[in-house]
C-alpha cells in the first residue's frame, strides 16, 4: 500500500513539471506580440540605414531645407549645395539679365511717357524744336536721334492700326432715292440717350431703358430717317434694339466699326454717312462722345436712371418744329441752341415770345381797322 502511495506521488510531481515546462515553452509559429513585431522591424531599418552612404553635403542641404519649411525650399536648397555653376547661374549672367530687365523698364517708361502725352504730330514738332541750336540742352542731340526714329516708327504703327479700325467704306449708308432728299436725317446715340446700362458685382451688366424712348422713336420715326450710330459693338447694340425697336423704326445700325479711329478713339464721321450735312442732326448724352463735324450735333443731359425723367419727351416739339418749319440748314439750328443748357425749356420760351409778338401785331392791326372804321 504504501508503495502504491509513493507511485502516486511521484506520477503527480512529474505532471507538475510538464505544466511548467509547457508553460515557459515559445509556441512554434510566427504568433508573437504586435510591439515585438515593430521592434523587429525598426532594428531591420536601422541596419538597413547604416549601411547607405549618403552623399558629400546631403546633410546640410537637408538641414537647410527643413529650416526653409517645405520640399520645394529642401529641393532649392540641394541645388545650392551643388553649387551656382550646376545651374548656369553665373554671376555675369545675373548682371547681364538684371541691366537688361531694368533697362527693359525704363526704355517702355520713357516711350509710354511721350505715347500718351503727346500726339505723333505734337512729338515731331517737339523734336525739330529742339534739333535748333537756341533750344539745345545737354545731350539734346541723343534725344532728338531717339525721339526722331521712335516718331518714324509711331507714325507707321499707327498707320497700320488705323487701316483696321477706320471703316471699310467711305459711304456708311445707301443712297437716298431722289424723291426722299428732302428729309432729315436724325441720328442717335445709345447710352445715355435711350437707355443707361450699369454693372454690379452680384447681377453683372444690367441695362435700363430711359422713360419715353419707345414714344420717342415712334414719333420721330414720322418725320426723320432714324439711325443709331454708336461706338459700342453690334453684339451690345443688337440685343438692346431688339426689344426697344421691335418694329425696326429705325432704320439703319451703326457700330464701332462704323468709327473713325483718331488719337485713339472712336470718332462718329457724320461726313461718311452719305448725307447732306445741312440735313443731318446728332443727338448724345454721352459727355466724352467725340463727333465730326461738331456744327450737326446736340449734346443734352445724360439720362442715369433718375425717376421721372422727360428729356426725351420735351425734346419731341424741337425736333418736330426742326421739320415744320422747313429749316435748309439744321447747323444753323444747332448753332443757334449752342450756349443753352436746356434746349427743351428755351425752344419753349422762344415759341412763348414768337406768340406774344404774333398776338401784339394782330392787336395792333385790328385797332387799325377799328380806327379806319370810325371805332373807338
């Protein structure tokens, strides 16, 4: 019995030393704790590192361009370190480049002056004013070659520009049949006149029509060939007239190409219109309008979408009246409105006067009657 008791003894210390021995042993697959397989890693790197030679000056250029804050400032700064000659940079080239940046300036300042200040005209007469020897100044000689050849080559520019700008034609309208020369030609302007346009950040371009031109255009349409001559382009123009003249009163559009192109601006030829100036009238409300010739034109208050305004319809007795009276010359018109501010207000205080004047003669000759008579 007691043997049996010492066999089971022994059976159970060896099973106890099994568990140990289990407990302390490593499984035998790649099951491992995560940071063990991280620490595994990282070494790997390490030694991986160690073994790279990185080239001569690598490091500070890396330094520098963390110090510059990006991979665009490391990658200039790698460059650097290679050295200014690796990228053509000589200094002689810097100089060379920076004279003829600046002088690039300057020369474009210099000629940009005399451009816009003066004409070719005005600059040619400058310069033979100061070839002469009273008028001389240190180094005017220079000047006078430069600004001579710089005049000669404006002239040619500018001739070559205004061969594309002027009109294709020198007769902008068709001919009048012979029987309808007798009537008056009214041509009109666009903004300002019928309609006033206005830009805003949050619509853009926004385009108002002026109160009374639909009654304008009729009216006038009864006694005048209308046209629209204007230094916008037909594709501003076109869509406005559209749905201000639906029934096409007006009868002929004229637009920047339409424009004379002088001391670079658009100029309104009233003289390539293919009418008798003394039967032609221009009405603007644009105060930087330019027009030739300046005798056929009338200039009234620029209409810039104020409430209630009736320009347009005062104006309709004047121009009525112009076609009444049979005038031969609408110039003479025009001239004799010239220093009024307010055409419509003066007409109608000439035409009070004419009247007072008419009923004082009447007045006159019927108390001549009544005294021939025998009345008192």
């Amino acid at each position: 019995m007691l043997q049996s008791i010492a066999r089971g003894l022994r059976a159970a210390r060896n099973g106890l030393t099994h568990v140990r021995h289990f407990s302390e042993a490593k499984p035998p697959g790649p099951v491992t704790s995560r940071l063990a397989a991280l620490e595994e890693e990282t070494a790997s790197g390490h030694k991986l590192f160690q073994n790279v030679s990185l080239p001569e000056g690598a490091g500070a250029a890396a330094a520098t361009a963390a110090r510059a804050g990006g991979a665009g400032a490391g990658a200039g700064a790698g460059a650097a370190a290679a050295g200014p000659e690796a990228l053509g940079t000589h200094p002689l080239l810097n100089a060379a480049g920076n004279a003829v940046f600046f002088g690039g300036v300057a020369a474009a300042s210099f000629f940009g002056y005399y451009y816009w200040r003066y004409e070719v005209d005005e600059l040619e007469a400058l310069v033979e004013s100061t070839s002469r020897p009273e008028n001389a100044f240190p180094g005017s000689g220079a000047w006078a070659a430069v600004m001579g050849w710089y005049v000669e080559r404006r002239r040619a520019l500018e001739g070559e520009v205004k061969k594309y700008a002027d009109p294709p034609s020198d007769k902008l309208l068709p001919d009048l049949p012979p029987a309808a020369r007798h009537i008056k030609t009214l041509v009109l302007d666009l903004d300002h006149l019928l309609v006033h346009s206005h830009w805003t950040r949050e619509r853009g371009w926004r385009c108002y029509k002026r109160p009374g031109a639909e009654e304008f255009i009729a009216g006038m349409a009864q006694y005048y060939e209308l046209v629209v001559y204007t230094d916008k382009l037909c594709t501003y123009v076109d869509p406005i007239l559209d749905r201000l003249d639906p029934q096409r009163l007006i009868q002929y559009r004229l637009y920047r190409d339409s424009n004379q192109w002088e001391n670079n601006e658009h100029v309104r030829d009233l003289t390539k219109l293919n009418r008798d100036l003394a039967q032609v009238l221009f009405l603007t409300a644009d105060p930087e309008a330019r027009f030739n010739p300046p005798e056929n034109g009338i200039r009234l208050k620029p209409w810039r979408k104020e409430p209630g305004d009736t320009g347009l319809v005062d104006m309709l007795p004047f121009l009525e009246a112009v076609v009444a009276t049979h005038v031969p010359d609408v110039r003479r018109t025009v001239a004799a409105y010239a220093e009024e501010e307010d055409i419509p207000q003066a007409f109608k205080a000439r035409m009070a006067a004419v009247t007072e004047q008419r009923a004082q003669r009447q007045g006159v000759g019927r108390g001549l009657l009544s005294g021939l008579a025998g009345g008192r």
